[in-house]
C-alpha cells in the first residue's frame, strides 16, 4: 500500500509549498520513488508555480506532478473557480490520487491557502478538510517560527482535531535555532497541542532537520 502524508499549513504563504518540495527531495534520495499531488492552484500566471517548484526542487519529473485543478488568479480557489465558470469535483479528486498513489512508493499531497479553505460554496460546499478526509494521509502542519505562532499553530490543530483529521505532527518553517523565542515557541507549540515538531526548516534552508526523537518518520 502506497504510503503518503498530507501537508497543510497554518494559513497562506506559511511555507507549505517550500517543505512539499524538501519532503519530495528527500524522499526521492533515499530511494522512494515519490509523487507529488495537490487538488487546486491558483496563482498559476504568478511564478514560481506552486507545481513547478516542487518539480524543480525536489528534481522531479512531469509524471511525477499532478494537480486536479490550475486557476491563473491568485486568489482563494472557489473564487477562481467561480470567476473561471469551473465547477471543482471531489471525484476529479479522488480519481487524479488514486493515479498518483497507484504509481509511487510515496505520495506527497499539499492543500491550498491554510487548513480551512473552500474550494466551491455553491450548492453543498466542498471544503479542503472534505479533500483530506477523502485522501486518508496523515496531516503535517507548517507553522511559522516567530511571534504569533503559538496562537495560529494550537487553532489550525484544535480545528483540525475537531474535524476528525489525523495530525502526524508540525513543521516549524524559518526556524532558526539560535533564536530564544522561536526555541521557546516550539517548547510551547508542543506542550498546547500534545503534538511533535517533527522538524525545522532554517531561513532558506535546503534541508529538513528531523528532530531526534522523530528521525524520518516514516
């Protein structure tokens, strides 16, 4: 059975995009043979592309990237969908994973905006949660490092909880380990949410550093 973990984040340019790629990379150097997916894009006409990043980060190839559904405004999905007449099914969705699942060892699956984002509010609304609970992943959230991230970390995993999603643990974006709050932050972070921080991610750094008592967890 293929494997695979769902990466959201605490809200929109937190970095999901960037760990996706760092995940796919190391995934890809011990052995795996790994794909990436994500069910919406918007922003495509605003480079880099989510999609192509990863491809170029992780040194993937084009079979190896799938993504359900590519709006070129950078906006929420359900208003490019909306804007772009373009109804988003979750059985698109579920069929482009199974693909995807069916040809790795490893699937990596990246959500859109933060954890609560709506992909269509016509008629019965189609939530990213309703995406995650159809992919059966666990969950990893990133968060920030700096001030602010107690709070946004603990509700993105109270909700998360809430919902019935399985939560692996989070990943602690522009973290730097010199710096006495962000140390501080993840000290807390850990103890409100009864959750690991699996790993960091220094300002631009090129590679996850797993903590040690979660080396590579899977």
């Amino acid at each position: 059975m293929t494997k695979g973990i769902f990466v959201t984040a605490v809200g929109t340019d937190v970095g999901k995009t960037y760990v996706s790629a760092l995940l796919c990379k190391e995934l890809k150097e011990r052995g795996c043979a790994v794909n990436y997916w994500k069910p919406a894009l918007s922003g495509a006409s605003i480079p880099p592309r989510d999609d192509v990043f990863v491809k170029d980060r992780a040194v993937l190839n084009d079979e190896n990237i799938t993504v359900s559904y590519v709006f070129a405004e950078g906006v929420s999905p359900h208003l490019a969908a909306a804007r772009s007449g373009v109804t988003m099914t979750l059985e698109k969705m579920r069929a482009d994973l199974e693909i995807v699942k069916n040809s790795c060892d490893f699937a990596v699956a990246e959500g859109c905006g933060g954890i609560i984002c709506p992909l269509s509010l016509g008629g019965e609304p189609l939530m990213l949660v309703n995406v995650m609970k159809m992919a059966a992943m666990e969950l990893i959230i990133v968060t920030e490092s700096g001030l602010g991230s107690i709070n946004s970390a603990a509700l993105t995993v109270s909700y998360g909880k809430n919902m019935g999603l399985s939560i692996k643990g989070m990943i602690m974006n522009r973290y730097d380990e010199t710096n006495f709050m962000h140390c501080d932050n993840r000290r807390v972070i850990e103890a409100l949410t009864g959750l690991p921080v699996l790993a960091t991610v220094a300002p631009h750094g090129d590679r996850l550093q797993w903590s040690c008592r979660t080396p590579f967890p899977w």
